[in-house]
C-alpha cells in the first residue's frame, strides 16, 4: 500500500511538471503579449536542453553500482548539467531554459520511479527520442498551419526579425512553440501509458509460492 501511494505520488509530480511544461508553450501562443521574452529568448537551445534532460535522466536511471557510488555519480552528473544549464541562462539572462530543463527532467525521473525499473522504463529512453523527432517533423511539415491558427502580433515579429537571426523557428515563432506543446503533451500521454501498462504488468505477474 505504501510503495503504492510513494508510485502514485511521483506519477502526480511527473505530471505536474509535465503540465507546467505544457502550459508555456501554450500561454505563449494564445497570449503572446503576455509571454514576449520567453518567445523572443528562448530559439533552439531548447532541443540542447531537452537532449541533456533526457541523457541525464538516461545515466542517472541507468546507473548500476553499489549504493554510495550510485548516489555520488547522480548527484555529480546532476550538479554538472546544472551548471551547464544554469551558466547558459545567466549569459543568455533567460532563467526559462533552467526552468524548462529542471521540468523536463523531474517527468523523467519521478515517472521511472513511478514505474519501479520495469522493462517501461527501460524503454522511456528511446520513446523520448522518437516522440521529439515526431513533433518536429510535424511542425516542420505544417509551418503556414500554425502561423495562420495563432497570428503573432506586427511587434513582437518585427522584434524577432531585427535580432538579425534567421530559420524557420526565428521567422514563424509559433513552430517552436507549437512543438513544444505538442511533445510535451505526447510525453504526458505516453508517461500515463507506460505507468498504468507498467502497474497492470505487475499485477498480473504470477506469485511464486
């Protein structure tokens, strides 16, 4: 019962990140007035921060040793990729970029706790990888789509065309931005998946007598 409730809580943990992810993205495109220094700032050191998010949530999950040198190489690739991140957003003046890898991170981490090293977790991995390249060839396929459903306003644009950066993320905004949303929500649904896959998986399992 207790190992259950632990489960469930991580889950909720892993999903409130996840929403909180979500929510960003989606702000940013329905009130883009609102959200100007996320859209102008935040370009394609995002997919950076995603990759390191699920490499290191790769290493720490799939660290074997003994339990005192498990707990040091945690902490010392958590504290590394921290400061990585942490250095970036100071010299960018973006604090988005540690908040969006610090999210990403926690729905990785608390759902493998959430399915207990099952044969899920194992695999979490390389769904990532596969849902991040599904939702960029999405959005990449159907950018004029987006552009049309959320219209940013003469401003903010004329602000991202005068940064003197160019490519398709620079020149419809809404891409990015539709992608975040889009992943992330993948993510949420197929962490639900694999946690309740995982749990009936378990509970069907035959006890040995």
């Amino acid at each position: 019962m207790q190992s259950d409730i632990k489960r469930i809580g991580a889950l909720m943990i892993s999903v409130i990140a996840s929403v909180s992810l979500i929510w960003i993205f989606i702000s940013s495109l329905l009130f883009p007035e609102k959200n100007v220094n996320f859209i102008i700032n935040t370009g394609m050191l995002i997919f950076i921060f995603e990759f390191l998010s699920v490499h290191s949530s790769v290493m720490i999950i799939g660290i074997q040793q003994s339990p005192k040198k498990m707990f040091w190489l945690k902490v010392g690739l958590f504290s590394f990729y921290f400061l990585f991140v942490t250095v970036v957003a100071l010299v960018e003046s973006n604090w988005f970029f540690l908040f969006l890898f610090l999210s990403s991170l926690a729905t990785k981490i608390f759902l493998n706790k959430a399915v207990d090293r099952s044969i899920m977790s194992i695999l979490t991995p390389f769904i990532y990888v596969a849902l991040l390249l599904i939702s960029v060839s999405i959005v990449c396929s159907f950018p004029h789509f987006f552009e049309i459903i959320f219209p940013f306003p003469a401003e903010i644009m004329q602000t991202l065309t005068e940064s003197g950066s160019t490519g398709l993320f620079i020149e419809v905004p809404q891409t990015l931005l539709s992608w975040g949303a889009l992943y992330y929500s993948l993510s949420l649904i197929v962490n639900l998946i694999i946690f309740f896959v995982a749990r009936r998986t378990k509970i069907e399992q035959p006890v040995l007598k």
